[in-house]
C-alpha cells in the first residue's frame, strides 16, 4: 500500500521583516505542486499579515513575494492560517 504524505512549508516569519522566509515557503510549495506533490503553505503568527500585499515593500523581493501570495490562490498547494 502506498501512502500519500503532505509536504506542509511552515512560517510565522513577519513578512514586513522578512520577506524571505515567506519567499521560500510559497518557491517549495509551488515548486512541490507542480510536480505532482501535495503540498500547504501554512501562516501562522504575523506571517498572516501577509493576506495584505501592502504589508511588502516596492522592492524586487517585495514585488515577487505579491506575485507568489496571489498566484497562490489558484496554485498547486493549499494555503492555511
């Protein structure tokens, strides 16, 4: 019997701080998703303040981490508070 597992990519990193740490979680699971592999972005703590796409600054990171945030919405993974 094959068993199916989730790969859940967890951050409670603030997105107005650390942008980074919510770039990663969204690149694994997009990364995972399209490759066939159940996966979940989960935002606990002050990562959820990153439902508001004001909260990430006009730099490039900034700009990329909007774009994953709203692609994720219709993306391969599931996204959880």
């Amino acid at each position: 019997m094959t068993q199916r597992r989730k790969l859940v990519f967890f951050t409670t990193a603030d997105p107005r701080t650390d942008p980074g740490a919510l770039f990663r979680a969204y690149h694994f699971a997009t990364v995972a998703g399209s490759a066939g592999l159940e996966a979940e972005v989960r935002l606990a703590g002050a990562a959820v303040s990153a439902t508001d796409p004001t909260v990430f600054d006009d730099s490039e990171l900034g700009s990329d981490v909007r774009q994953r945030v709203a692609a994720g919405a219709d993306g391969p993974f599931e996204v959880s508070f």
